[in-house]
C-alpha cells in the first residue's frame, strides 16, 4: 500500500545539541502511528519537520509523494495538524472558530455549513457550538483544537499530545475521535508520553529518546524485544510444591517458581493458557484464592532499551 507520510533520515540540530537523528518511519492510509517518548525526546521537533513547519538539517518528508519542506504549500492542502498550544480565538464560539478557519482552508457555503456540522458531531460539541470557546474547560478546547484540523478532511491527521492537561472524560472522547478517523481511513500520526494511549491507538509505534528511534513496531513486535512472557501469579494454599511440578510439565509454561505460597508462572499468552493452569494446580492439590495475569507493557520495552522509565 502506497504509504500516505513517508519520512526518511530527519536530522535536525539545535547549536550543539542534536535534536532528532537520522528518523525514519512511513504511515498508511488508515493507520495510526505513534511517537511514544518523554518530555523532550525529540517529537514535536520531528512531527514540525515531517509538516514542513521546520527544516531538516538533512532528510526528507513526503506527503503523497510532494516534499514536506518549508516553502512547498501544495502537499499541506493535505495535512491536518493538532499543535500542543490551542489555536482557537477564545471570544470566538465554537461554530465561529470552525467557520473561521474553514475560509482559511477554501470552504464556503453549503460545503462549509456541512463540514462544521460533521466535525462538530466528531467531536462532541454540537450542543456547545454557540457559546464563547473562553467558558470551556481545556478538554473542549483540545476537542475544538481538533476539529478545526479536521475541516478540510485530510488525509493524514498530526496529534502532538493532544491529551496533555484534560479531564478524563474530554481525554476519552478525544481517543474516540482519533479510532474513528482511523477507521474511516485517515493516516494518523500521533504523539505521546502516555503509554496506555499508544496500546490503545497506535497500530504501530515508535520509540524515541534522546532524538533517536530506538524501536518500532506493532506492540507485540515491541514486547517481544524483552521476551515476550506474560506471568501469571497463583495465590492460594494446599501443595503448591505438586502443583509446581504439575505446571512445569504444561507446554506454555517457560518457567515456574514459589515464593512465599505464591506460585509465579512466566508462560507464552496468558489468556489462553489460564485455563490450563488453574486446572493443572487445583489437580495437584492446590486451593487457589487469586489469579493474576501481568502482561508486557511499552514501559517495560522502554526501560529495557533506554535503562529509564517512560516518564524520567
């Protein structure tokens, strides 16, 4: 499939400091692909590069097949992107911010009218479209923020954590509204420090720290990186020693031990495997109380490509 943002080699230095090196990464139409890392990691300075908002000091970015640089307006016809800073006239309604920008884009008329409706729906203020954006709570202003790169329907959709200081609820919507741009077809490139929201989101990720991209993949292809085993953990009483040795027997189980009557289990794709498990312990004896599964996360790839966690 022709890749909708293909970016290649982006190096970009900053004085001495070397900012993003040497990135590499391409987006399908329908995919969604995230840049988990922390503060400073290098990602909105390669989201600028790959929007043509900022020049590379080497490398190339290509929104289907133009080049992305600086001074090339065509290709961003394109290109929907979600800063970090609200772009959004606060004394401004929502319909009247939509409006706005809708101009700025070439809509008018009818088409425009359309538009604001859809997006409104998108993002879940229809019944909020007339009042002064300067009464919403920053949730809804993210959402707006949102809707007003969506105007235009681009093929790729920029998020640069677009999720930063909103409420829980505004923070759901929000990832709603990105898995069904996605699932309609939109190539979404997306940002984050947050884990969860990249497992949630991304069909493939990449990890970046210290400017550098120290893994991609999809999060199965992440988590293998560090093994791949999930652990199960068997809390119960009666002889955990026979059921020690009636789990080791089981195929899926590649290691077992004891520790403090507790019975610790690393085994290829818990869920499937459980219900072995708890039939192999209580067939040797063992009276179990709780079991827990624990499966690899993108912290546990982090830690172990960059010997710190996701959020030092």
């Amino acid at each position: 499939m022709t890749a909708v943002l293909e970016v290649r080699g982006l190096t970009k230095r900053f004085g001495d400091r070397l900012a993003v090196d040497d990135v590499s990464f391409t987006i399908a139409p329908g995919e969604t692909y995230g840049l988990l890392g922390p503060n400073g990691a290098g990602k909105t300075t390669t989201i600028s590069m790959a929007a043509g908002l900022l020049g590379a000091d080497s490398g190339t970015a290509h929104l289907l097949g133009e080049d992305m640089g600086p001074n090339r307006a065509a290709p961003k016809a394109h290109l929907g992107l979600v800063p970090q800073e609200l772009a959004i006239y606060p004394d401004l309604s929502a319909h009247e911010n939509l409006a706005y920008f809708g101009r700025l884009q070439g809509l008018h008329g009818r088409e425009l009218r359309h538009r604001i409706d859809e997006v409104l729906g998108t993002i879940g203020l229809r019944d909020r479209a007339k009042g002064p954006t300067k009464t919403f709570s920053g949730g809804m202003k993210r959402r707006l923020n949102i809707g007003i790169a969506l105007l235009h329907s681009p093929q790729l959709l920029i998020l640069d954590e677009p999720t930063v200081g909103v409420d829980p609820q505004s923070r759901n919507a929000i990832l709603e509204s990105v898995e069904q741009l996605a699932a309609e077809g939109m190539a979404v490139l997306y940002t984050t420090h947050y884990m969860e929201e990249a497992e949630r989101l991304c069909d493939r990720i990449g990890i970046i720290d210290s400017g550098r991209l120290q893994a991609e993949g999809s999060h199965l292809e992440l988590v293998s990186i560090t093994g791949g085993h999930d652990r199960i953990r068997l809390t119960g009483t009666g002889d955990t020693d026979a059921a020690l040795r009636a789990l080791r027997e089981l195929p899926a189980v590649a290691g077992a031990e004891a520790l403090d009557g507790e019975v610790h289990l690393t085994v290829q794709e818990a869920p499937t495997t459980v219900a072995a498990v708890v039939s192999a312990a209580t067939g040797a004896g063992m009276h179990l109380r709780d079991v827990e599964i624990a499966r690899p996360s993108l912290e546990s790839v982090f830690l172990h490509l960059t010997g710190k966690a996701l959020r030092d």
